[in-house]
C-alpha cells in the first residue's frame, strides 16, 4: 500500500527529515534548493575560485607583457646616433647652490628627402637621397633652477666653421670645414653629432641632447596634436612666377594649422616680411610658443587615444642621442620642460649680419651666447643678486685665518686672439702672499681661457675661505662659485684682468640684445607681416 502512495512515502521520508538535526551549509558548500546541502559543491567552488584567480594571474601577466612590448616598440620606433662628433668637449657648468645645472638641447630641422613621403612634403626631387640638410636648428636653454627657457635660432645661412667629426660606428672622418661654411652642412658630416659639435665650437655652450624631425614628422605631430593657432595680417600665397615658395595658402587672422600646413607654415620664407631664413625664424617662433600653449592647455590630449597617437607619431619623427634613447627619459624630459610658464619662455634669433647673400654672428650673438652660458634668463626677470652680486652658495663655515687659506692661482688670460698674458699667476700669487695670505702659490702648470676671473672652491666648508680672498683682492661675490673640477680654493686669473695688480670688476650688460628679436611666449597677439607682392584678395 505504500508502494501506490509514493506521494506520502515521499511526505513522511521529508517529514521525518525535517525532525532530524540538519547539517548546516558552510560558506563554500550552498545548500540545495529545498535548504540541504549539496554535497560536492564546496569542492566544485573551491576549484571555480582557483580557476578564476588563475585566470585573473594570466590575464594580468597578459597585460603586462603587452604594456612591456608596447613600450619597447615605441622605444624600437626612436631612431639613436651619438651626440657629438668632435675630439674635444665644452666643459660642463658649474652647479648652482642647489647642485643644479642648465639643461640645453639642440632641436634640428632636417630637410632629408630619403623616403617617398619626405619626398612628396618636400618638393626638389632632383634631391632625393641626396646628403640632408640642417635647415632648423634651435638651442634649448633650460635654466639650472627650472623657472626660465631660452631659445636660440640660427639661420641656415649663417657661416661658421665645422670642426672634424668622426662617426663612431665607422670610423669616417670629415675634415674641418675649409674656411666658413653654411651652418645646415654640419648634418652632412656625420650626422647630427656634428651640428652639436659646430655649435658648441660656436657658441661656447655645453649641448646635453639634441632632438632631429624631418618634414613627415613635423605633419605627423601636428596632426596628433590637432592644431596649433598661428596668424597672418593678410592673406597669403606663398608662391611666386618661379614656382618658389612653400605653398602656403593663408586668409588673412589667426587659424590653425596641421599637418601639411603646418609644415608649410614652418617652411615659408617666400611671403613673410622680406622673404630672408630671420622672417622665417620668426614664424618658427610664434608657432613653437603656441605649440607649448596647446600643450599646455589643450584638455583634449587628456583622451588616451590622443595622447597615444601623439607619442607614436612623436617616437617616429624623431632621431635622438643616446641619452633620449627610451620614451621614459623622454618623458621625464618634457616633465621638466612643461614646468617653465610660458611668460618664462624667450624666442630669440642669433644676432646677425649680411656677409654677400650669408650672414655671420655679430658681437650681440656673443652678448647672447654668454647670457645662456652664464644661465642669465633672456626675459630679464632674474633678481639683479642672482646676477652679479650673490655666490653660488652660502658658507657653512667662517673663513679660516687668513694666514692658513690655501688658495692655488692660475693663469687664465688667454683669449681667442690674444695669448695668455706672461706671469699673471704668480704676480697675484705674490700679491695675495703680500696681504698675508702665506699659503697662496702659483700653478704654472698650463694656461688656462677664462673670460673674467673666478674663484672656485669644491665643498661648501670652504666656501668662506673662498669669499674672504674674493674680498681681498675686490672681486665681486657673483664670481665665487662651487665646482667640483677642483680640489681646493682656486682663483683663476681671467682675461678681464690681464695686468696690474688692482682688479677692476668690468661693467656687465645682462640685457638681451634687441637685435635677437625677443618673443615672450605668453605673447598670442604676434602675427606674421605678409609681404604686399604674396598677397591675394
């Protein structure tokens, strides 16, 4: 009978169940559907949260690994050569308080018509594969201290004098220039190493990177970065009856452009005030300024697919030394570019004068020269203390008794044309003997270049002994500087004191010569004159 009533069989089983103490269900073994315990299930999740761990550990080993090649492909896309080609080096600067020195980067224009699409940007097809050119070429001055950014443009046609390079990876030696030279041939002898060289021959100024594009990455950057304003005070063609000019087609205002026009832009000499490389050096300039601004300001570059288009193209468009060579360092680079405020940035174009059609540095190029060299911003907005009358450091210690300062003096009086002027080390050396300081002597041992006297010491202990000899002998504080290429207290006899035995601190200008042609980089109201005979209605 309780066969045929399976139904309340089944009831009493439950029923009877139910009485019974059940087991209660752990965390990781659910019970049933009528409340029981599944038996397995907490083995079954147990290897369901092992396989999901496992699957998350490869996937984000996955995803590692392709970050890391993704990195390293942008790092293979960067194109590397050796920073500079000559046998001999400008020295280094001399750090400031803070342990810092300038930063100065030399940006080059290459016009290298090597591929199909340079070709095409570039127009001469009769120059195809031919040696290219340094058509721009900029100095990067980035002050020791990260507040101020200075930059120098040289036009093309300036004559200088190439020095011997030799290409590391083949032995190739290129002469030195026979007499001057236009400044663009220096990437023909070897590579952009040698324009590093030729204008650290020229200026004096230490060159710690260098950063070369060519015209298909100038439109390829543009184009990422997605515009830059520039403007014109009329419309423009840069085209005349010959068939010379960039191609430059402009209405009159402020518009941006990219890619193609933006090389155009960056090309145009035919159309822009008197059609010379310094209207062009001056279009450059407006054109960098607003790039920085739309670097700094443009919130569309927030979007990763920008900022990744922009770090491709940029890793393709460029050739770099070896000290650029991952996108880490290039990125720590712009870090510290990006902290200059534009109102902190000065454009200038090397002072120059026609020579024939060329034209050579003149005396306001050296003025502009040694600015950067002695870290002075090119904006005038250093404290005058900065300038001239402060050391490098404050002295932890007082200066010893005079009697016991150690003091070693050379001779640095040689100069570009004049030699060292005869036993000017031994004459101050006696002179500083004579007032007391009986640990002075002269280093005979070589003659040295130095454009005004300085005293260098290598640690702050003895930073007070060097300021008590600058006070003996009446040279200015500003002059006292840490170095760390001496081993004690040194004064070095500079060109500015070539006899007698009275110093006489020369008076220094440490403005930017109008004739560089200063834009401040806060400045969004520059607009390029348009020449009357490339204009069009």
């Amino acid at each position: 009978m309780r066969q045929r009533s399976g139904q309340g069989e089944g009831t009493l089983t439950r029923a009877r169940d139910t009485e019974a103490e059940p087991e209660p269900a752990g965390d990781d073994e659910p019970a049933g559907g009528d409340g029981t315990p599944r038996r397995g299930a907490g083995r079954r999740g147990r290897r369901l949260l092992k396989w999901a761990a496992a699957g998350l550990a490869v996937a984000m080993i996955a995803a590692a690994a392709a970050g890391y090649l993704y990195y390293e492909r942008l790092n293979d896309n960067l194109k590397k050569d050796h920073l500079n080609l000559a046998d001999s080096k400008v020295p280094a600067p001399t750090p400031n308080a803070a342990g810092q020195t300038p930063l100065n980067i030399l940006l080059i224009g290459s016009d290298a018509r090597d591929t199909e699409e340079n070709q095409d940007l570039g127009g001469a097809r009769e120059t195809f594969g031919s040696t290219p050119l340094a058509d721009v070429q900029m100095l990067v001055h980035l002050s020791a201290d990260r507040t101020n950014m200075s930059v120098i443009s040289m036009p093309r046609d300036t004559l200088v004098r190439i020095p011997k390079c030799t290409d590391p990876d083949d032995g190739t030696v290129y002469p030195a220039s026979d007499g001057r030279v236009m400044t663009n041939q220096s990437l023909g002898h070897g590579g952009p190493g040698c324009s590093v060289a030729t204008w650290e021959k020229l200026t004096g100024i230490p060159i710690d990177h260098f950063m070369m594009v060519d015209f298909a990455g100038v439109v390829s950057i543009a184009d990422a970065v997605g515009g830059v304003p520039v403007c014109v005070d009329a419309n423009i063609l840069s085209r005349d009856s010959k068939g010379h000019g960039s191609g430059l087609r402009m209405e009159k205002g402020t518009h941006p452009v990219r890619g193609e026009q933006a090389l155009q832009w960056l090309r145009t000499r035919y159309g822009f005030e008197d059609g010379s490389d310094l209207a062009r050096s001056k279009a450059q300039h407006m054109y960098m300024n607003a790039l920085v601004r739309e670097l700094r300001a443009n919130a569309t570059l927030s979007s990763p697919n920008k900022l990744r288009r922009l770090v491709e193209q940029a890793t393709r468009a460029l050739t770099v030394d070896q000290g650029l060579d991952t996108v880490k360092k290039l990125y720590d680079l712009s870090n510290e570019l990006r902290g200059v405020e534009p109102e902190r940035i000065t454009m200038t174009t090397m002072p120059n004068r026609y020579v024939g059609a060329r034209v050579e540095p003149t005396e306001d190029a050296e003025q502009l020269f040694r600015l950067v060299r002695e870290d002075i911003a090119l904006d005038g907005k250093d404290e005058p203390a900065d300038r001239d009358g402060t050391p490098s450091e404050a002295p932890t210690d007082p200066a010893a008794d005079d009697a016991k300062i150690a003091v070693q003096v050379q001779n640095g009086t040689r100069t570009d044309t004049l030699g060292p002027a005869s036993g000017r080390a031994g004459t101050i050396a006696g002179l500083l003997v004579d007032r007391g300081f009986a640990e002075a002597f002269a280093d005979r041992s070589s003659a040295l270049t130095e454009e005004r006297t300085v005293i260098r010491y290598p640690s702050a202990d003895l930073a007070g002994d060097a300021l008590r000899i600058a006070e003996a002998l009446g040279v200015p504080a500003g002059s006292v500087r840490k170095s760390t290429d001496v081993s004690g207290v040194t004064l070095v006899v500079g060109a500015d004191w070539r006899e007698g035995t009275k110093y006489r601190a020369p008076k220094v200008d440490n403005t930017t010569p109008e004739s560089a042609n200063a834009l401040n980089g806060a400045d969004e109201t520059a607009c390029m004159k348009v020449n009357p005979a490339f204009t069009w209605s």
